[in-house]
C-alpha cells in the first residue's frame, strides 16, 4: 500500500487525540463511553487525553501555547478496556510501598518494566537503535506530581536528554492497574519541559478523573512513551496490532472532520482486531451512522510506534533511596531537588 512517511509541521498535526471529545482534546485509550473507544477530533491540531471532558479524540489548540496538540491514548475509567465505568477507585492500602531489596548494576530495582519498543528486542529501537525512553524520565514524572502535591519547589532539570519528543505521559493505579489518567502530544516537545508539563496535566486534568491526591501516590504506576515513525498509510488495514498506534481521521454525518487515535499497546490489551479497533475509535470520535466496510475505506490512517517506560511507586522510592545512599543526600525522599 502507499505509505508517506510525516516529517516536520505534517506530523504536529496528528498531535491530538485517543480517548474523548468534549474540550476538543485527543486521547489515545479507550475512553469510558463504549468498548475502550476513543474520542473525537476537530482535525485541528490541538489538545487531547485519555479522560472526558479535556476531549479523548478530539483536537484543539492549547491555550498559550498554539503549536502544542495533546491527546490521550489509554484507555478509560476501569482501565483500559471497554464498558462505561464510573471511574471509582476501589479502596487499597494507603500507605507507602516498601523498597524492594535488590537492585541491578544500574541502581535500579529488578523489575521496572520497559514496553515494546520497535525495534527487534529489548532496549532497542527501530534499526536496533538504542531506546531513548528511561526509567529516569518515569522517576522524574515521579518527582513532579509528588513536588506538586506536597507543596515543594519543582524539581531541578533532569540528566536525561531534551531532544524533542510527540509524547505520552499515564498513569495507573492498584494492583488490578486501571487507568487514572492519560495526556499526551503528537507535536515534538523537549523532553524536561513536555514531562513536566503532561506529567501534571495527565494526573490533574484528565477530566474522566478527579485529580490525583497524596493519598493514591502509593498506588500509583507512571508510564512515559515517546512517539516515533510516523507514517501515513492508503490502507486502513495496513498496520499491525501490538506495533503500531493509530490516528485516524474521518467526517462524520454533518460532514465535520473528526480525529482519534490509540496507542500502539491498546488494541493487543483489548484482544481486538483491525475492524474492532477501527470501529471502536470511530464511536469514541463521534461516529453514529452504521458503521459499513465502505466508510472504513474513506478513513485517513497514520500508524506511529512508541518507546515506552513503565514504573511503580515502589521502584521509584527504591531508586531514589539507592540514589541517596550512593551521595549521601540527606533531605527527605523523594528528592525533588535531586537533580543538577
């Protein structure tokens, strides 16, 4: 099929859209209203996340700040399958999680978990290219909300490059990992200022949520994943489940273009296929009419892959605690001003 690959200004228009619709935002989960739909979008490049009311699917412009388009990828209250869910959070213990014991050579604990990335194997990216996406950045985004909730400065700039990056930032919580919030861009940001901002905007703004508080910070996992190779597709079929994320754009019956998108780790979470995922990003961006195998062929696909980094509140107090004891930092953890 013919395929174009997005480069420059092209790709900062796919930013927006996985989850909703209502302020014209993108999100790139399966949103609350069907069977892990995402929202719709205005095909303006704009805002967008995982939850309700910032538009799961949907696109607009961020106020201050008109070059930047979120949008939300994950899926909705209940986590990240399908079905309505009234986004309660079910009770857990609140209190902090222990350190685990053991740590690797690098000082961080066993069992962080990095996502698929494109390339062939772990750590990898597309060509075998080394990952950009670290446990760092996950244990930054960390450092904001925990900063932020508690009332300290923000912490200082991290050791991690500030390349630009169409980003991500989810969060999920307890054992049974449901979704607790989900924004993102599709137009590059510099890495320190783009997790700082979503790390806040995903935990606070997620309208399918009520902001985080101190007490959920335990239970928390934080996920950061980096878009990548962005490419325009002829066939709606031609991407592959587990790989690839999707954005999709399409008019709906009064004819006004509408976006949405998912994350590359949605449709295999869900156990759909294409035709599900398509049909089901088509309701959560809006879509009513009867869904026929000759509409799906008037959709606009672009396929992307992602890096991506996921860690608990468990591993980030045992990195921040081997990181103290290794340079004898003495404030209290988590040590939002640990960066030089």
């Amino acid at each position: 099929m013919g395929r174009k690959r997005c480069v420059g200004a092209d790709c900062s228009k796919m930013a927006a859209g996985c989850c909703g619709v209502k302020k014209q935002k993108l999100s790139g989960s399966p949103g609350s209203g069907g069977p892990g739909g995402v929202g719709a979008g205005s095909g303006v490049a704009g805002t967008g996340h995982c939850g309700s009311e910032l538009g799961i699917g949907s696109s607009a412009t961020v106020a201050g700040a008109p070059n930047v388009s979120r949008a939300n990828g994950l899926g909705g209250p209940g986590g990240g399958g399908g079905g309505g869910g009234t986004g309660a959070l079910s009770p857990l213990s609140l209190s902090p999680a222990p350190a685990p014991a053991g740590y690797t050579s690098s000082g961080l604990a066993p069992n962080l978990s990095p996502g698929p990335g494109p390339g062939p194997g772990p750590g990898s990216g597309s060509g075998g290219r080394k990952m950009v996406v670290s446990a760092e950045m996950c244990c930054f985004c960390f450092d904001v909300l925990y900063c932020h909730l508690y009332g300290y400065q923000p912490p200082r700039t991290p050791r991690f490059t500030n390349d630009p990056y169409p980003l991500f930032v989810t969060w999920k919580i307890g054992r049974d990992k449901r979704l607790r919030g989900c924004i993102g861009t599709f137009s590059a940001m510099n890495l320190h200022s783009g997790l700082r901002e979503y790390t806040l905007t995903s935990a606070l703004k997620d309208s399918r949520f009520p902001p985080m508080t101190r007490d959920e910070l335990p239970r928390l996992f934080c996920s950061v994943s980096l878009l990548t190779n962005f490419e325009d597709v002829g066939d709606y079929l031609d991407w592959e489940v587990g790989v690839h994320g999707i954005r999709i754009e399409f008019f709906n019956e009064k004819g006004s273009k509408r976006t949405a998108t998912y994350l590359p780790e949605v449709a295999k979470e869900q156990g759909w296929d294409h035709i599900q995922t398509i049909d089901s990003l088509l309701r959560k961006g809006g879509y009513k009419a009867p869904i026929t195998n000759d509409f799906r062929k008037t959709i606009k696909l672009t396929r992307y892959r992602s890096e991506k980094m996921t860690m608990g509140y468990a591993e980030y107090i045992a990195h921040r605690q081997h990181h103290h004891y290794q340079n004898g930092i003495g404030h209290p953890l988590p040590p939002y001003n640990h960066y030089s």
